[in-house]
C-alpha cells in the first residue's frame, strides 16, 4: 500500500510563490507591449502610467504585497541592472530590488506555510505586536495606493489591503486570546 505523505506547506508554498513571482515579472512586458501595440498606444507616456506593470506584476505584488511594504523604502534607491534582454515583444531585467523581492517573497511564504504546517514556536507577545504593527503599517500603505490617481498603484493596494485586514485581524487576535 503507498502512503500518502502530507504536503510540507513551509517548502511547496515558497518554491511556488517565487517561480509565480518570476514568472509575472518575465512575463509583464511582454503584456504590457502587446497591449499597447493593440491599443495603439505605443510611446505614449499617460497610457504607460496608467498601463505598467501590466496585469502579472500587479496580480503577484498584490499577492506579496507585504514584501512590497518592507521592500518600499528602497523602492527610489539606485536600482543596479543585474541582467537585461530587451527584444521586439519582451524585455527581462532583474535588477537589484528584485531580487530582494523576489527573496522577500521565499520567507514570506515559508512563514505562511510553517504556520499552516502547525508551528508555534518561539512567538512571543513582542513578536504578535510588531505584527499587529505591520498589520496597520500594511493598511496605511495599501490606502496610499488606493488612493493614487494610477490604476496599477489602485488595483495593487486593493489587494494590499486585503492583507492589512488579514494580519491586522491575526495578531489582534493573537494578542487577545493567546497567554503565552
């Protein structure tokens, strides 16, 4: 008879959300410019602000959207290329904030899944309020976004604030209910 072995969500989830994460950012130009060439909107600078990233990048940083919070201060630092193609219908560049996110995303994720794996160890009260803090933190960054004039920006913090509502929530209640 062949066991059935239960799913290791701290190793699964990372793996699948970092070849998610890349696949959208290799991914996004190619969207973006196929659009814009259906829309005739080529090297029109409005339709680009309104239009990059393109539906990939926006669906994988509303999923990450946490690493994008801890990410942002680094956000307007000098950006080092570390490997550039461009092409007719693609261009991948992955530079050095992405590779932070991209590492982000690994520890987000193995996070998430030891916690649906069972572990519990080692979270003390300080730990659940900083996470209640980042929780808000995470609000306030997904209403600046909402609250901007471009759309990626809008759709993503959409997404953010539905992460700020979830591990508000958590740690709230993790505070309140747990005694350790």
């Amino acid at each position: 008879m062949l066991a059935i072995s239960r799913v290791r969500w701290k190793w699964s989830l990372p793996i699948a959300q970092l070849v998610f994460a890349i696949a959208c950012h290799i991914y996004d130009t190619h969207a973006y410019r196929v659009r814009a060439y259906r829309d005739q909107a080529v090297n029109n600078f409005e339709y680009y602000r309104q239009n990059k990233p393109a539906w990939p990048v926006r669906l994988s940083s509303g999923i990450n959207f946490p690493v994008l919070v801890l990410n942002y201060p680094f956000r307007a630092a000098d950006n080092p290329v570390i490997y550039e193609r461009n092409g007719e219908f693609t261009a991948v560049a992955f530079g050095l904030w992405d590779v932070e996110f991209f590492c982000g995303v690994v520890l987000l994720w193995y996070g998430v899944g030891r916690r649906l794996d069972g572990a519990t160890g080692g979270e003390h009260r300080t730990a659940r309020l900083a996470g209640f803090v980042f929780g808000i933190a995470t609000g306030a960054c997904a209403l600046h976004m909402i609250c901007s004039a471009r759309r990626p920006e809008v759709e993503i913090g959409t997404l953010g604030m539905g992460w700020a509502l979830a591990l508000t929530g958590y740690f709230a209640w993790r505070l309140a209910f747990d005694t350790n």
